[in-house]
C-alpha cells in the first residue's frame, strides 16, 4: 500500500498535511501551523499522530506542536539546526539523514535560504517532496536568514528530484506568485498553462497543492535562473545565476 495524505487550509493561507501509512497505521504532519484543523483533520480522517515532521521555525509551521504533542505524544523531528528555536523536538535531523514515518522513508534535504537550517523531507519510494517555505508553486520563499547564493543552490537541489516528483509547499500564494511571474515572462507556455489552471482550481476554491516538480521547473521563473533567455530578459545575459535568481528575488519583494 502507498502512502494516502490529506491536504487541508490552516491560518490565513497555510497548508496543513497529513502523510498515512496505512500499512501501520502511522501518521505524521507536515509541520504543525496550528493545532485544531490538524486535529480536526486526523478526526475527518481516523488517523491517530504518530509525528511531526518539522521544516522551520517559523510560528506559522510549529505553533501547533505544544498542543498536538500533549494530545498525541507524538515525536517531533526538526532541523538540527533550529532545534533550539523550536519546541518540543524529540530528533533532530541534517542532510542525508533518513526518516522513518511507518514504513514510508524520507531523506532529509537541506535547503537554506529561508531560514538558516531549513530542511525538505523527500519521500522518494512514494515521489513527494514537502518543502515548507523553500519553494511555492510560480515562487520561493523570501530570503530571511540565509544568502540569495545559499537560496539558489537549495532551489537547485529541489530541481534537481525526478519530474514526477509531488511537491507539497507551505502556502498558497500560487495566483499572486503568477501575477509577479508574468512581468518575467510574459510569453513562457508553461507560465500560461499554469495560470489557465490555477484560475479553474481557484474559481472552486481548491488547492493549487501539491504540483509536479517537472512541470513547476518549466513555469517558475525562480527555478529558471540559469535560463540565458530569462537572463537575457532582465539585461543580464552571461551573469551568474545566482545574480540572476536574487535580480528576480529582489524585484519580487518590491512587487
Ligand atoms: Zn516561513
Ligand atoms: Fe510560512
């Protein structure tokens, strides 16, 4: 049996997610932004929380946890190099760790950029990614705590999973993410096609969640750095890419 997850809207615009193995019956959460619609999920769902699988300190991905662990007694698995600014961590995880969620297994991939150690969990036997804040669908993360070069290369690594990969992010700010994307490339196919979807799922009020990676590298603009065409578009044919990704990143910004 695969894995089964349950994708559901928390706070503002937060993504909660529940990752099942139904061969145990364990159940993990993709970090914990707030504690009653997880709850309410697992319920929905007849899942008892086993983990919690954390990406980053951030308040809007580990509020949850203090809650969720004196319901459940679940464990709690973070960014080694945040585990002192997050609560509650039982393990800690770094790059090529593996975790273990019933018989489901991730590698732990780091991705800083965002916040200094912030990790991925890819789940390469079932092809899912849960990425946090790193990357959005048409977007990425705001460069907080690491360097525009460090946030590149943790794209890159993201990019770099097999194209069926399902990315799980962190928000959906996907239409936003197009309107920004559109003024880099206003002619690219992909970008269109995304755009024609994301207005249908919206129009229903569904989730532009999970995407595919090979389709998300053919429409993102911030995983395009390295494309001499969407350089060349900004005035800055032949520049490094990382220049280019933090060209796009700060225009974002001010967007
Ligand atoms: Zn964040
Ligand atoms: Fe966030």
């Amino acid at each position: 049996m695969t894995a089964q997850i349950h994708l559901f809207p928390c706070r503002q615009d937060n993504f909660g997610v529940l990752l099942h193995d139904p061969a145990s019956g364990a159940t993990a959460a993709i970090d914990a932004p707030e504690a009653a619609p997880v709850e309410a999920a697992l319920k929905a769902k007849g899942w008892k929380l086993t983990d919690i699988l954390v990406t980053h300190h951030h308040a809007d991905h580990t509020d949850g946890i203090a809650a969720l662990k004196k319901a459940y007694q679940c464990r709690v698995v973070a960014p080694r190099a945040e585990a002192a600014r997050i609560a509650l961590v039982d393990e800690t995880v770094a790059e090529g760790d593996k975790v273990s969620v019933g018989k489901l297994t991730a590698n732990v991939i780091e991705t800083p950029g965002h916040t200094s150690g912030h990790i991925a969990y890819w789940f390469h036997g079932d092809k899912l990614a849960f990425v946090g804040d790193t990357l959005f669908s048409i977007g990425c993360g705001r460069v907080i705590e690491g360097t525009m070069e460090q946030m590149w290369r943790s794209l890159l690594k993201l990019r770099d999973l097999p194209d069926d990969t399902q990315i799980y992010f962190g928000h959906e700010y996907t239409e936003a993410n197009i309107r920004f994307a559109r003024t880099i490339e206003p002619n690219n196919k992909a970008l269109l096609a995304r755009e024609a979807e994301v207005k249908q799922l919206r129009a229903r009020n569904a989730p532009t969640c999970p995407v595919k990676i090979g389709d998300e590298k053919a429409a993102n603009c911030f995983l395009r750095a390295d494309n001499p065409e969407v350089a060349a578009s900004l005035g800055m044919a032949g520049k490094p890419a990382a220049q280019v990704f933090a060209e796009i990143r700060e225009r974002k910004n001010r967007f």
